[in-house]
C-alpha cells in the first residue's frame, strides 16, 4: 500500500498550501512520485497540487463521501510513491453533525487512512509554548498520528532554537523550521486564491517553494514519517455523467468542477468538449447536454454580458437540450447580475435568478439536496451531497425550485435552486450522491 501524510494545522491561515506545494515541488525534483489530495471541498488547491505534482489532485470529503467512495479515489494514487494529502481549515475542525462518513475534519481523514499528520505550526508568535500546542494535538484523538511539526514563519536562529526545544520537551519531532519567505506567496481574492492557471508566475513560485522547503526541511525524516495507507482499495465506485457528449463550459470564469467528476464522467465513456464563454463561444451542438461550473462571473460580468454568440448558443441549445449551471454558472444562466460598484449585467435569460455583489453576503457550508424535479444525470428524488459557497445576495428567484435544500444540521436553506424548461441551477457544488 502506497504510505501517505496529511499536512495539517491548528487553524487556517497557518502555511498548509504553501508547504504542501512545497514538499510536493521539492519531492517531484528528487524523482518522487507524489499522489496529491485535498481533504474537503476546497475548489481551487487540487489546481495547484496538479501543477506542482504532474499528478491530478483529487477531494476526499468523509462529510459528503462514503467510505467506499473515499477508497476508490485513494485508489488512483496506488502507483505512486508517496500520497500527500491537504487538510482542511484545523486538523479537528469540521461540521456540528455527522454526514456520510464523519463531519469533513481532516482528522477523521487520517484516523480512517492511518496518514500520520505533519502539523504546520504559526509560531510567529510563540517559542517553547509551540511544545505545548503540538502535545494537545497529539493527545486530541489517539486515532490520529501526529508525526511531527514544521514550525512556520520562524524569526530568527534563536526562535528556531527555543522551538526546537520546546518540541523536544513534549515528545514532539520537529521536521524542520521555515522562516518568513514572501516570494513564494500566493495571491488571493475573496473565494480564496487566485486560481492556478491565472497565475503568470506560478511555475517560478512552486520552483522557489520546493526550493525552499528543500533547504530548510528534513526531507528524508518527512518521507519516513508516511505510514501505509489502512483503508482497503476499491475501484472508484460509478459516477452517473449528464450526458454522454458534455458540453463544459471552461474558462477563469468558470472552472471550478470537482475532478473526481470529471474522471468519473470519463470513466463511465462520457465525452467532455470544453467551450470558453468569455471567448463568446456557444456550446457544441454535437453535445447532448451542457453544463456551467461555478467560477467568477461576478469578475467578468461585463464581458459575459457582450458574449452574444455564447448567450445565442446557450438559448438554442437549451431548446432541445438540457442546460445545468452550479453557482457561479447558475447565475450566468439568471436575467441578470449585479456587480461589486453596483452595475447591473444582462445574463443568458434561461432563468429568472437575479443575483447582486453590490452587498456581499458569504453563504458557505455543506449542503443535503432532495430533488423535486430531474436535473442532467439525476432524476426526480434523487438525494445529493454539495457544498456551497459564494457571496452573491437573491434579488429574484421566481421560477419553480429544483430542489428541498439543507445544511449540515438539517435547517432549510434558501438557495433551492430553480428550473425552468430544459435549464436547471443550484448554488451547490455537487460532490455525491448521498447513501
């Protein structure tokens, strides 16, 4: 079985990213093969964790995945060498009430696969008290592994000194010390990063953090760390596609699709024919369905708006075919969006969803679908697992709902997405269908 880490903190905010594309840059330079993970419903960092690997990233969420569906994933990284999973805001950190198989934190991930955790520590502003924090991580949940600590954002040889031998009095490895390195920052915006294909200098800044994470790290003692991966491998379990000939919009302004969907419409003979809307392309009419991911519309309202080739393409196509958009492609098929300063856009006009930046408004957590009405490659009753998040306020909503939508604790949400004639959108991201 492949040995896997997961890189983990007490909080987010801590450098989990920027060491996990570290070690995965750095490792990749040595001639490792590197599996990558994300766990939760993160949609920008699997991007990342691709460009620094060579190896597709995929999401392991225990709140909206089974466990058979969590080993069939894992089972895509049974040829490499080494598995480095991300975790997800804090190591303990997850929802109120349990989902499929846990409540997403990334701990129930390690307890379930074995990874011992690397934990990432901020020691920006504490020395020997790091000792203590990472001894309360350790003793949290005896399930849980914790292999050692990288102590982030170090001051000077002298706070790496007193951190050291803060861990060393609490029985904790350290695997190294990083100082503050701005060059191997990544830009961000409001739904986290900047993706990794709108980032011009991305190559240089995984070379410098491989480097860097190379220079300071005890990569050989990281690598040992991993332990074998306990969760039986299956075959990833079937994905239902939308279509057989998937027309994808494909873009930066809409791009953020799961890829465990997208393998898994492959893997089940469905064919993908990515279309750009901001380049004013329509979908292929060779398709048989098309499908609008979520991304930043809000950031190209205006050029959308003058895309009279993509919003033609899109209405004709949705007279025979059926149209789908998730979040940001939701609102791209509504009447109209209203930008951050104010201006109102003219959308597709498939639907009457009027949607506003003007007051940003965050909507963010898991979400629990039962479907009123069929949807491309789910039909009427189906129960689906989705995650939401996104800041645009409901102007107007008046076509009939797709959906019954709740959160993790079972409360009604108002973003039940709507239909109307062959074009359907919810505000969720769709991760699985539930069990």
């Amino acid at each position: 079985m492949t040995p896997g880490l997961l890189i983990s903190a007490p909080a987010s905010g801590t450098g989990k990213t920027t060491l996990t594309l570290g070690l995965l840059a750095a490792l990749r330079a040595q001639g490792v093969c590197v599996q990558p993970f994300k766990n939760g419903p993160d949609y920008i960092d699997p991007a990342f964790h691709a460009a620094a690997s060579g190896r597709a990233s995929v999401n392991l969420d225990g709140w909206a995945m089974g466990k058979a569906m969590l080993a069939g994933l894992i089972h895509a990284g049974a040829d490499a060498d080494l598995v480095i999973a991300e975790g997800s805001m804090g190591l303990f950190d997850g929802v109120a009430v349990p989902g499929a198989h846990g409540t997403g934190a990334s701990a129930d991930l390690a307890a379930l696969t074995g990874w011992p955790v690397v934990l990432v520590l901020d020691v920006s502003g504490q020395a020997q008290s790091a000792g203590a924090v990472a001894l309360g991580f350790a003793r949290m949940r005896p399930e849980v592994q914790i292999a050692g600590v990288v102590a982030n954002r170090v001051a000077s040889p002298r706070h790496e000194a007193m951190v050291r031998e803060g861990l060393a009095a609490a029985g904790i490895a350290c695997l190294g010390c990083l100082p503050r390195n701005p060059e191997i920052e990544l830009p961000e915006r409001h739904l986290g990063l900047v993706q990794a294909e709108e980032n011009p200098d991305l190559a240089r800044i995984l070379d410098a953090a491989g480097a860097f994470v190379a220079r300071h790290l005890d990569l050989n003692a990281i690598r040992a760390a991993a332990g074998p991966t306990r969760l039986p491998l299956t075959p990833p379990l079937p994905i239902t596609p939308p279509g057989q000939r998937i027309a994808l919009a494909r873009d930066a302004a809409f791009s953020f699709v799961y890829p465990h969907q997208l393998q898994g419409w492959r893997a089940a003979g469905a064919e993908i024919l990515p279309f750009s809307p901001l380049a004013d392309e329509g979908p292929d009419t060779a398709a048989d369905c098309c499908w609008l991911p979520g991304g930043y519309p809000e950031l190209h309202a205006g050029v959308l708006a003058a895309a009279t080739k993509f919003r033609a393409g899109l209405c004709a196509f949705a007279e025979t075919r059926p149209v789908h958009g998730e979040c940001g492609g939701y609102m791209a098929m509504g009447a109209g969006l209203v930008a951050a300063d104010g201006s109102r856009h003219e959308m597709a006009g498939l639907l009457g969803l009027e949607t506003s930046f003007a007051k940003r408004r965050m909507h963010l957590g898991y979400r629990r679908a039962n479907l009123t009405a069929p949807m491309p490659g789910q039909p009427a009753g189906a129960r689906l697992m989705g995650h939401e998040f996104h800041y645009a306020s409901i102007l107007a909503q008046p076509d009939a709902a797709l959906a019954e939508v709740t959160d993790a604790t079972g409360a009604a949400v108002a973003e039940t997405g709507s239909r109307r004639g062959r074009a359907s959108g919810t505000f969720f991201h769709l991760i699985a269908e539930a069990l």
